[in-house]
C-alpha cells in the first residue's frame, strides 16, 4: 500500500471518529447523513467504510524504509502505528522503532525524546536496555569539540553511567563504559582549555578552580598530567609553594616519564625548590587509590 494511500485511510479513520461523535449529539436523522450541503434535501451523503490499515502492515512498511534507508518515513510509519494501537505491544514496538530510526537518520534530539518516553512508559522491558543506549547515544554523537560547550558531553556522560549502573549485564554495557572514559576525557579537555586562558590572563585563581577540577574528577584521563604541571605553575606564581611541590611530586609519581613533570620539575628548580607531597594536601587526597592512566582496575 503506497504512503498515500495508508495516509488517506488514516485520515478516512479519524474523520469517521468525529462523525460517529457527532451522532451522539443528533436529535435523529444519524442513519443517513443529511446532504454537505445543508440547503440541499434531495442528494445524501453516506460516509465510506475504510478499514484501519493492519498494524502488521504498518510495522512492516516501517522495517522495509528503514532497510531502504528511508528513515523519516519509517519514523513516521512506527509513529502512526503507535498512535492507532495505544497501549499495547504493538504500540510498545512501534515506539523504540521510532527511536531507531530517528537515530540512524541522525534526528538525535527525536531519538533522546522518544527514548525518554519509552523508558517512562516500559521501564523493564527487554527493550529498555537498547531504549538506553540509544538515548546515550543521542547524545553521544553530538559532542563537540572542545573549544565549544559540552552540554551534549555532560548528558552523554550521565546517560552512559545511568546506563552501566541500570542494567550492568546488557550487551550494551562495555560499549558504554568506553565511551564514558572519551565523555570524561572531553570535559576535561574543556578545563584545561579555560584553565590555560585563565593562566594566560593571570587570573591564577580561576585557573587553579579549573585544573583542580580535572585533578578531582577526571584523574584518569589523558589531560590530568597537563593540569598537574599548570598547578605547579600556577601556585608559584601566587607563592604557594607548598601546594605546587605537592602538584609536581604527585605528577612524578603518577607519571615519572611524562614531559609534563619535567616541566614541573623545572620550574619548581628555577625557584630553588623540588617536589615535595604533602600528604594533607588537596591533591594528593585527590590521587589516593587513583588507578594511573591506561592501569587496569581488575
């Protein structure tokens, strides 16, 4: 059946839904229809009977434009089964249908608010698991680069680990975990970018706020060993020595090879000072039973 055609049926099944109501309200006369035009007694108009298309069908014309790539249309399709078979399993289908395929037709804000809305209404399916994925993902695959905001990285995050935390046994829950540690690498990366701008303004204290956020939240991404160093920089430059040998000696314990801790290293040296934890500090509380980068958590 062309798209044309289901569409007119669907619009012939709620028309005849208004009239059937419309009946309801009638003094008489509901058997035969009076004439469209009221002044005209003589010519009738009896409503045709169209039968609702088979929701068997619909679903069926939804998966064939989806392997024909036609994913609007398909999101279309499933929506209008949805709607003609409202809460049943036909319906239940119909709705995680639509979220797939607004997400491979790259509508991701239509795929997150349909899986928002699945979860809500089928919270333990088998289907929920994938329903979260695809919102994940939605999100996911509209993270930007990092000179931009990470509105879409901070929801790819949460919606990952909500992801891993709900249903930790699913197929999906590797893929999540991976993809979790690249959202905490981009909203660190998005730090140490601010953090550098402060440095450069000599706004010392901004810039600290901002590395200390990657020290305490992102501690196992690539940007740690980074803000480490701008610590140790920008401490000196306020004459908090303490807090910068603790920056600098946590960096070369964490990461004795990195260049970055020869920076580190260097700086503290030309103020007449080398690292040097202190165990009370924020940073090295920060580092306790914090697996190194790329070490394995068993």
């Amino acid at each position: 059946m062309s798209f044309a055609k289901a569409y007119l049926t669907v619009k012939s099944a709620a028309f005849r839904a208004l009239i059937v109501g419309a009946c309801g309200f009638a003094v008489a006369g509901c058997d035969t229809l009076s004439s469209i035009n009221p002044f005209d007694r003589s010519e009738k108009y009896k409503p045709e009977i169209v039968a609702d298309i088979p929701s068997e069908e619909l679903y069926n014309d939804g998966l064939a434009r989806i392997q024909n790539k036609d994913y609007t249309g398909a999101a279309k399709k499933f929506s209008n089964l949805e709607k003609q078979n409202p809460q049943s399993e036909w319906s239940r289908k119909a709705l995680i249908m639509t979220t797939y395929a607004n997400y491979e037709g790259g509508l991701y804000d239509d795929a997150a608010v349909s899986a928002k809305r699945y979860l809500q209404q089928y919270p333990s399916t088998a289907d929920s698991a994938y329903a979260q994925y695809l919102l994940a993902m939605s999100y996911y695959n509209q993270i930007p680069d990092i000179t931009r905001d990470q509105e879409s990285s901070e929801r790819a995050l949460v919606t990952l680990q909500d992801l891993v935390d709900r249903y930790p046994t699913s197929e999906y829950s590797k893929d999540a975990k991976q993809k979790i540690q690249i959202a905490r690498d981009q909203l660190a990366g998005k730090e140490v970018e601010i953090g550098r701008f402060y440095l450069q303004k000599r706004n010392y204290s901004g810039a600290i706020n901002r590395f200390r956020s990657v020290v305490s939240r992102y501690q196992t991404t690539r940007h740690v060993e980074e803000a480490l160093q701008r610590l140790t920089e920008a401490y000196m430059a306020m004459g908090i020595v303490a807090e910068a040998q603790t920056a600098a000696a946590v960096l070369g314990h964490n990461f004795p090879d990195s260049t970055w801790y020869k920076d580190a290293f260097n700086l503290l040296a030309k103020g007449g000072v080398e690292p040097r934890e202190d165990s009370e500090s924020w940073i090295s509380k920060a580092f306790r039973g914090v697996p190194q980068v790329g070490q394995k958590t068993g």
